[in-house]
C-alpha cells in the first residue's frame, strides 16, 4: 500500500527516517519528500512546516502527487485535557479549526457553509491503534484535537477552546489534513504526543520536550505501519 507519514516539523520525521533506512529524496514545491519501502509498504514521508496552510499543501501533494492512499500523522501537542501528560498519546477520533471564526454570520465556531465543525478520522485506523496500543502496553487516548495557527500559551485560551469544541488537545495542522483528506475520500489517522500544557510555560516545555515527544508518537506511527496489512 501506498502510506503518507508527515509531519508538521523536521523533530517529527527524523525518527522515522532513521527507522526506515534507506530512501529517495524529491523536492516539490519546497518541500522534501522522502520515499522508501518498510514492512511491505511504499512510504511517503515529509514535514509540511508549521500550520494550516503548510500542512494543507504537503498532504494535497502526497494525495495527489505520491498517490497515497492513506494517511497517517505523526507529531507533538499541547494538552487540554488534564489527564494527558507530557509524552502521552491521542489519537483523535474527530478535528476542528478553533481559529476559524465567520460567527458574525450567525454560525457557530469552527464552521463554514458547506463545511461541519468537526471532521471525523478514519474509525478503522482509530480501531487498529487501540489494538497496537495494548499491544505496546500503552496507554492511547482517543478524543477531540483543535486545530488553528496559532501556538497556544495561554490558560484562558486553552480553557475557551476546551470548552467550545470539547477538545483534549490542541495543534496546528491536524484539522487542515484532516480536511483534505476527507475532501479526497483518503483514510487518515492523527496521532499527537503531549510536549506541553499549553499554559503559560508552554514554549518552555515544547522546547525541552518536542524532541522525546516526537520520539513517543513516531515509535507507535511505526507499530501502526507494521500492522497494516
Ligand atoms: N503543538 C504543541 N504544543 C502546542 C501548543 N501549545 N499550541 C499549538 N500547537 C502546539
């Protein structure tokens, strides 16, 4: 099958890289994009850089440049939810942008006519990786991940986004990925590892723990490559 792994920042694909071993290197529209084959697979691996409009560029391009069929996520995030901790894993079951705001309309956040709130994974993906949890005997959680541009270091932010969208954690690509994919009919999996709390010492512990956090979510973006069959 053909597999898309990105992510939004160098940190998030270097370990994958390293596990895959040797690849091919294509650069399209300033981006690198690395392809090679892991357990039976041919991958298509890159980093979008930062936000919405990056990561909408890099996941249209290996839909529809790389012809991949399916899509999976792999990077850090800032949590709401006070049960993640830093390193710990979500999986999001559905995505919305939290900055996308035409509420003077009379619509609600995150909507747009002919759009929906919220964006839903694919619940086969969702399925498999609670099974490869177990299997790793890790803890995985599945819930809501907002999506917007901006880096969140702010309690009250973060408390207001928990709020109106329920979400349990927060990011700046997922939901943007998330739509193209769903618009391009592709199976997706958004998977995010805890680097911060997205409070006022969010940079601080984004800077100190992206690094080991990218590690946590790119080992379980492998196990899940394993098991596709
Ligand atoms: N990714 C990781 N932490 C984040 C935060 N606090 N805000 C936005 N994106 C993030």
């Amino acid at each position: 099958m053909n597999i898309a792994i990105m992510g939004a920042m160098p940190e998030e694909i270097a370990p994958l890289l390293e596990r895959v071993g040797e690849y091919k290197l294509t650069e399209f529209a300033g981006n690198k994009y690395y392809e090679a084959t892991y357990a039976g697979h041919n991958l298509v691996i890159a980093y979008s850089k930062i936000g919405k409009v990056f990561s909408t560029l890099t996941a249209t391009t290996m839909l529809q440049h790389f012809g991949a069929e399916l899509l999976l996520f792999s990077g850090v995030a800032g949590a709401i939810n006070s049960k993640l901790k830093i390193g710990n894993l979500i999986a999001a079951t559905k995505l919305c942008q939290h900055d996308l705001d035409i509420t003077a309309f009379g619509h609600p956040h995150g909507f747009v006519p002919e759009g929906s709130v919220f964006i839903e994974a694919d619940k086969a993906l969702v399925a498999k990786a609670m099974l490869v949890a177990k299997d790793m005997d890790l803890e995985l959680m599945e819930g809501t991940i907002a999506t917007g541009d901006q880096f969140i270091a702010d309690p009250v932010k973060n408390k207001w986004i928990g709020e109106t969208f329920k979400a349990d954690a927060l990011e700046m690509e997922g939901a943007s990925v998330a739509c193209v994919c769903n618009a391009m009919n592709v199976p997706f999996f958004i998977l995010r590892a805890i680097s911060d709390a997205a409070d006022m010492d969010a940079s601080f512990s984004f800077d100190e723990f992206l690094e080991s956090s990218a590690i946590e979510s790119a080992n379980f973006i492998i196990k899940m490559v394993e098991s596709i069959e």
